[in-house]
C-alpha cells in the first residue's frame, strides 16, 4: 500500500509541475525529467498509465507550442497557439482528476 501512495504522490507532483508550465516554463521540464527517470522503476500500471499520459502531454504539447508560436510570429495567426493551450491544459486536467480520484484517466476523446 505505502508503494502504490508513493507512486501516487509522485504522479500528482508530476501534474502541479505541468500545470505551472503557464507561470514557470522551466517546472515542465523539470517535471519530464523525474518522470522519464523514476518511470522504470514503478509497479502499479495506473500510474505507470498517469506518467505515460504525462511524457506524452509534454512533449506533444512542447512541439505544439513551438509550431504556433513560428506561426504565430510568422503570418500573425495566434488562434492556433489557443488550440493548443487548451488541448495541454485539457490533458493535465484529466490527468489531475484521475490522480485525485485515484482512477484512471478520464478520456473525453
């Protein structure tokens, strides 16, 4: 029991370093960083899922970001850059809700 705690607190610190992305770029990063290198060693695939989820966001949502803003700078389109903030803040809200509850991630689409 005190493992699958561990490993839950350790995917909810993954999620509050994502969500202040907006205010500190750098909490991102540092968040991608102790996933990717505690992933290997946990147990219970939920939150092994949870991580997963978050690698994914990460990176999907770094490429997102760096596309709209060249967009965004290039032809003056910044509605793109919107998408994709609400499709980051969309997947680590889910990821938040599924921590809290202690379930697996609640998918929409």
């Amino acid at each position: 029991m005190y493992k699958e705690d561990e490993e839950r607190r350790f995917a909810l610190l993954g999620v509050l370093l994502q969500a202040l992305h907006v205010l500190f770029g750098v909490t991102a990063v540092l968040g991608m960083y102790l996933t990717i290198t505690r992933l290997p060693t946990m147990k219970n695939a939920l939150w092994i899922e949870h991580c997963r989820w978050q690698v994914f966001t990460f990176w999907v949502g770094a490429a997102a970001y760096f596309i709209t803003l060249v967009i965004g700078f290039r032809f003056g389109l910044w509605w793109p850059f919107i998408l994709a903030a609400m499709w980051v803040s969309y997947r680590i809200l889910s990821s938040a809700i599924g921590v809290a509850t202690r379930g697996p991630i609640p998918r929409l689409f």
